[in-house]
C-alpha cells in the first residue's frame, strides 16, 4: 500500500523539481545590448497576432501608436520556427532532480514589413532563445518568453545595422 502511493508523490516531486525553467538569448552580446530610445513611431496593422506583437512590443525598436494614421506601419508574419531542440535532456534532469542545468536551444525567423510612403521594406531576422531547465532557475527573472525574445530582436536588429 505504502509503494502504491509513493509512486505518485516521488513522480509529483521530480516534475516539480525539474519545472523550473528560464530563457536566454544568444549570441551573449545580445544579453548587454544598450537600449536606446526609439525615435520612429509606427503602428502595427496586424497586432492580432499577439504572440509576434508582444515579442515586437518588448524589442523597443520603434515607438507603438494606435494611431492608424501613422505614416509608417508596421505589418507582422508569423513567428516561424527554425530549429527546435529535442527533449532528451530532460530525462538527465529528472534524474538529477533539476540540480543538473539542461538547455534547449531554439532558432526562430521574426519577420515584419516596414510599409511607409516610399517603399516597404521587408526584414527577416533569426533568433536564438535557449530554454534552460534547472531547479535554481526558480529564483531566475527571465521566465517571459516574450520579453526575452524582444531583447534578442533588439539585438539582432542592432547587429544587422537596422537601428538608427
């Protein structure tokens, strides 16, 4: 009787353990990018898709209007996923009940259109946001997928020279 409810609660407290995760974001320069203030104002035509505006929203690239007389717009793609990172991992941390750092690092293609009086610009940028599993990340800040994805937008765009 005793190992019929063992089973579970020892189940329960691996899940537990190795449910604690956070993202972060590479290249590691991305992480210390400076932020600076966006001088463009935009307004996003298709802000229906929240995940893509969200993660748009955090990037702090241009000022967000809702303003649909804003001269330059914004058009949002779905997010596309590059590269996802097997699971396997996963079982090396149930084992160690979480005290085992696992990653799995992920590549998405953001990709927006800049529409203004004089041309559309279209803009494809790859990101990376590795998703760690590890018991001390319950004390971490970056649990927001959002957010961080925003950063590394950021980053990316700095890098491909597109910030002003």
């Amino acid at each position: 009787m005793k190992r019929i409810l063992l089973n579970p609660i020892l189940v329960l407290i691996v899940t537990s353990l190795t449910s604690c995760h956070s993202y972060r974001i590479f290249p590691k320069e991305y992480r210390k990018t400076p932020l600076k203030q966006p001088t463009t104002t935009v307004y996003v035509i298709n802000a229906e898709l929240s995940k893509e505006f969200n993660i748009f929203k955090y990037s702090n690239i241009y000022n967000i209007s809702n303003d649909s007389t804003t001269l330059t717009k914004i058009k949002l793609y779905p997010l596309d996923t590059v590269r996802r990172a097997c699971g396997q991992g996963f079982v090396l941390s149930v084992f160690t009940l979480g005290q085992f750092p696992v990653g799995y690092p992920d590549v998405y293609s953001f990709q927006y259109a800049e529409i203004s009086p004089q041309a559309t610009t279209i803009k494809k940028l790859t990101i990376e946001i590795m998703q760690r599993l590890w018991f001390w990340d319950i004390f971490s800040k970056h649990k927001n997928f959002a957010k961080e994805a925003g950063r590394a937008l950021y980053g990316a765009n700095c890098n491909a020279g597109i910030v002003k």
